[in-house]
C-alpha cells in the first residue's frame, strides 16, 4: 500500500482511533512521514480541535492537537475499514480546518454495499480488500 502513495510526498499520516492510527504509524514509517493520531475526546494533553459526527446508532467526536498539520501539508488518513464513510469523513474534514490537503485514503477492508466511498467523492480511496 505505501508503494501507491510514494510518488505523492505525503509529508504526514494520520488515522482515526482505536486501529486507524496502528495502521497509519506503520505507513508513516513506511514513507519517511510523520504521524499525527486522531483521538476519542479528553485523550490528548494539549489545546484540541474537535468534530462531532453522526454514528448509524447516535454521535461521536474526534479530536487531534490544534499544531498537528501545518498549512499546505499533504497529509494521507489511513483506517482499517471503510463502512459508511462517517469516521473518515469526519477525519478528513478535522485535517482540512487546520488548513492541511488530505491527498489520500487508505482502508484496509471497504464493506461495498454500504456506501462509504461515495461520501468521500473528490478523495482518492486505495482499499486492500472490497466485499
């Protein structure tokens, strides 16, 4: 997976809480990029950004440190799996307020039936295994 974004110059990784970010630390080191985890709320011991968003059963909020991403960086988010798109949707657009460019999105398993590459339309989306 890390051979199809190197020509890119991802310059960060990051991947949502609990497995994207096991995920994303290992592409990170992969391309010689840093990593920035996304966190549940009240993880992260410094001034956060946060966006709340719409689970299929209520609400959720992600948070990241508000220094992570620098203006222009090109980022990659990388999660283990591609349901309905929400979590990395919300991910994406936690990236985009702190003024970084997601370049790229990278899942392990994409369920196909449910939708979720739709939602991210405008992103380019690598997924190892589609059912």
């Amino acid at each position: 997976m890390a051979a199809r974004f190197e020509p890119l110059g991802i310059e960060m990784v990051t991947g949502p809480e609990a497995r994207g970010y096991i995920f994303a630390s290992a592409l990170a080191y992969r391309l010689r990029a840093g990593f920035v985890p996304i966190r549940k709320p009240g993880k992260l011991p410094w001034k956060t950004r946060s966006i709340s968003y719409q689970l299929e059963y209520g609400e959720d909020r992600l948070e990241v440190h508000e220094d992570a991403f620098q203006p222009g960086q090109k980022v990659l988010v990388v999660d283990d799996l591609l349901a309905t798109g929400g979590t990395l949707k919300a991910t994406i657009d936690l990236v985009e307020s702190l003024g970084a460019n997601v370049v790229g999105v990278a899942v392990l398993i994409e369920l196909t039936e449910l939708g979720g590459r739709k939602r991210l339309e405008g992103y380019e989306v690598v997924s190892l295994v589609q059912f």
